[in-house]
C-alpha cells in the first residue's frame, strides 16, 4: 500500500505510472496548467525577492573577481553563456520547429554546474548576514573586504552543512572554504568519486553515506541541528537557493536581447531543465514565469530510474511519495538527479506552472553525450543531456532552449569512460 492504495489503483488513476515502473520513457503534460499570474498569485516569493538576490550578487561581484581569478573578465559576475546548437537538431532525427539553443552551466566559474547559482548565492547569503549583525561592513562598502583575516577568523567559528548527490556540494565547499566557513558535506552513493576528491583538496570535510541523497540530506540536517553555530542548507526547501537560482531568468533575458530574439506568445520560449530534488529547474522556472509570463513554457526532465517530480506532480502528492515506493531502484548514471523523493516547496509552488515533466533513459543520455561532443564540440555530463530532447518530448513551437547542469569540470579520464560508451550505443 502506498498512501492507502493498491498499485493497481494507482496506475488506474494515473496510467502513466505503468510505463514509468517499467522504466519506460515518459512524457506527463500538467493538465493542472493555469496563466501565470493565477498560478504565482499565492507565491511566499516575487519578483522583488529576485531583484534582492540580483543586486546582493553585485554587491559580492568585486570580491569574487579579487578571490576566483577566472571571473574577473565578467567582474565577478558568474554567468553562462548562451549557445546556438547548429548541428545537434539534426541529430535527433525530428523536425524541431524553431531555433535551439543550449545554455552552458557546465561552464559556470568557480564549480561548473548550475548548482554555482544556488549554492554559492546562499552561502554569500549567509556570509553577509552575519557581517552585517556583527558591524563589518555595510551595503555600500568594497566587499573585497570580505578577503581579509578578520573575516576568516569570525567565519571559521561557523559550519555549513548540506546533503548532496555532487554538483550542490562542489559549489557551497568551494565558496564556503574561501570564505573560511567550516564545511561538511553529507554525500550519497550516488556522487563520484572525483567531485568527494576535490571537495577535500578544499579542506571540507565529506561523509559519504550507502543510502541515496535523501538519507544524506536526512543526516546532514539531523547533525546540524546538534551544533549551535551550525547552518544547513537545506536542497529540498531552501529559498534562498531557490532566489539564486531565479536571477538567472534576469540574465537570461539579456542574452536573448543581445541575440535579437524576441520572446511572445506568438514566438514561446521552451525551456527544458534537469531535475533532481528540483531546487534548481524550480527556482529558475518561477524566474522565468516572473520574467516573461505566458511566453514561457518550462518543462522538467528526469532519469528514468528517477522520475521522482513526475510522480509527485502528476498525483498532486509532492514529497509524500517516493520513486522506491513505487518499485524504482533510483539508481542512475545522472548522478546530480538521482533523487527519490521531489522537493514538497518546488512541487506546490509550481504546481499550476509547470508545463509537463518528461524522462530520459541513461542509455540515450550517453548516445546524446557523444554526439553533442562530436557535433558541437561540448563537453557534458550524462544529466546535463536530458535536456537536449525536449523538443522532440514535447512537441512545442518557438524558441527552444536546453539547460545544461554540468559537465566542464568532468576529469578527462572520468569525461573518456562517458563518451566511450555513448559511441559504443
């Protein structure tokens, strides 16, 4: 019994869970769907708190350029590029309606993956805070000041903890450590090898855990909550996350300006994001959605082995299910969407605005990872392809848009075992 019915009754509900327990490519479109002022008209967040967020990452800009090297051509500015896909469209051997074009996180500086919006943003968040009670500093000061001992004297007096499958931790060690926080990383099976590495050549404590990211964000909190100048960061229902991830709909748009491309209803822009626990897509769809209204259809795309926010949002039960309840192993090359169980805060939030949730198998995850290499010259990892699909998913018109989760920092023997499996498929 799961929530009190049968199997059977569930796949009676909702036929689209037969295909999905049988590890069967899914395409579930939100019959929930309404205009976008109706469906945010009770959102906890605006476009205000996405402003607030902008204008925090400006502040901290000058500091970023003076600690990370690599992001002093933008001014400390950590943002992607946008890349018009020539050849990959042909690839998929469907007609696309409309120009497609790739948004390269896997090239975000400091942790290479979208999860450097979220995380780097609240840890900042936090840095702030506290030197703004303390009387460090003012909004209106140079925060290079940010690089001194004084700094990392009173920061090292606090730890930051999260639960992660990989990419999320990267991004909160890396810029946690410079800032000269303490840092623990609670690690599920799920994460490679060589991103636990590098955390620790960080100086952040990682605990790797046999149970899925779930039960690492579980035991991160529970261990947090132990430690009076502890601070978790928590993946499944921080809004502060949540905000970083937003403010890149604001970037976004300037991109697609620069390129002459004018978003309408006659003209949609749709945008196809990588899902794990769903902090990521979901923050920056609510972006988008503020931003550019009806214009924007966001989907959402998932391993097969993980499907965990279709299931939530196609039953309307969020986080009160999981994929393992439903016979799913959660077990997928797609380490960054390994997730059993969706984010409740992302799932409500965007019940009404999400357009559709959609799965991939590993299998043509790889055969895209060597194509778009081979075509494009792109260096991806395996969750970072879900995304490239979703025209042929969905069947839209317009502008068509992938988000790319990472890939960049991939070591090259790690990046050569991927694509030689997706040339042997």
């Amino acid at each position: 019994m799961i929530q009190d019915k049968t199997m059977e009754e569930w796949i009676q509900s909702f036929p689209k869970i037969k295909d999905l327990i049988n590890y069967e490519e899914t395409t579930w479109f939100n019959n929930q769907l309404v205009n976008t002022d109706e469906a945010l008209a009770h959102a906890s967040l605006s476009e205000r708190d996405i402003l607030d967020a902008e204008a925090r990452l400006k502040r901290f800009a000058p500091y970023i350029a003076h600690v990370f090297p690599e992001t002093i051509e933008h001014a400390g500015i950590i943002e992607s590029p946008l890349t018009k896909l020539e050849h990959m469209p042909k690839l998929l051997n469907t007609p696309i309606d409309g120009p497609m074009f790739l948004k390269q996180d896997n090239l975000l500086a400091i942790s290479g993956s979208i999860k450097a919006r979220g995380g780097i943003y609240e840890v900042l968040t936090f840095a702030e805070k506290i030197a703004l009670e303390k009387g460090m500093i003012t909004v209106e000061d140079d925060y290079k000041k940010f690089d001194s001992n004084e700094f990392k004297s009173v920061f090292s007096k606090y730890e930051l903890v999260c639960g992660s499958t990989g990419n999320l931790g990267l991004s909160i060690g890396i810029m946690a450590a410079k800032l000269g926080f303490k840092v623990v990383i609670h690690m599920s099976q799920d994460a490679r090898l060589w991103k636990k590495d590098l955390l620790r050549s960080k100086g952040v404590r990682v605990i790797e855990h046999e149970d899925d990211y779930s039960k690492a964000v579980d035991q991160g909190r529970l261990d947090s909550q132990k430690q009076s100048n502890s601070y978790f960061i928590d993946d499944e229902n921080s809004k502060t996350l949540f905000l970083g991830y937003a403010v890149a709909a604001i970037r976004l748009k300037a991109q697609l300006q620069q390129e002459n491309i004018h978003i309408s209803l006659d003209n949609p822009l749709n945008v196809y994001l990588p899902c794990g626990v769903g902090g990521g897509p979901g923050g920056i769809s609510f972006g988008l959605k503020v931003i550019f209204k009806d214009a924007v259809n966001c989907y959402f795309a998932e391993p097969t082995h993980s499907p965990c926010m279709l299931l939530g949002m196609m039953t309307g039960y969020h986080d009160g299910i999981s994929v393992q309840e439903f016979g799913l192993d959660n077990e997928t090359a797609a380490d960054g969407l390994a997730v059993g169980r969706p984010s409740g805060f992302v799932g409500q939030l965007l019940e009404h605005a999400v357009k559709g949730v959609y799965t991939v198998s590993d299998q043509n995850m790889f055969k895209l990872l060597t194509q778009i290499y081979d075509s494009e010259g792109i260096k991806l990892e395996p969750s970072a392809l879900v995304g490239i699909v979703g025209p042929i998913k969905t069947k839209e018109k317009g502008v068509h848009l992938a988000w790319a989760t990472g890939g960049n920092m991939v070591p090259d023997e790690v990046y050569q075992e991927y694509y030689d499996l997706g040339k042997s498929i």
